[in-house]
C-alpha cells in the first residue's frame, strides 16, 4: 500500500529517508555524497513522483522504491 508522504511529520520522513539510504548502502561513483546530500535527493524524488513510500502488510515494514517498482 502507498503512503502519502505529505501525511507524516517532517521528522518522520527524514528518520525513514536516512534509514533507506542507510540500507541502501549504494555507490554515487566516484565522488562521496553526504548524508544531507543522499537524504535531499530521495527526498525530491518523492515530490516528483519518481519514488513512492510503501507499507508491505507482509513484512510490516515501510519501503522506499521507483515508482515503476511498485506494483500494488
């Protein structure tokens, strides 16, 4: 199911985006990207639609992904 990320606190938001990029663990190339940096980017994917925040009843947990990802 697809959370609304408008409906959560900024806090809320922020504490889920930087544990995705936390898990994420992935590679910008050769240039090292700042945390604020990685958090920003995910962040204005989600306010162009590019990624969604998901709700999986399966696992209970929240998930970032592309929005071509999402098949609900």
């Amino acid at each position: 199911m697809m959370i609304p990320w408008q409906d959560l606190p900024p806090e809320t938001l922020d504490n889920l985006i930087e544990s995705f990029v936390l898990r994420e663990g992935t590679d910008y190339g050769e240039q090292e990207r700042s945390m604020e940096q990685k958090v920003a980017d995910v962040k204005r994917q989600l306010q162009s639609g590019e990624a969604v925040l998901v709700w999986s009843e399966l696992h209970e947990t929240v998930n970032i992904m592309a929005r071509g990802q999402f098949r609900g």
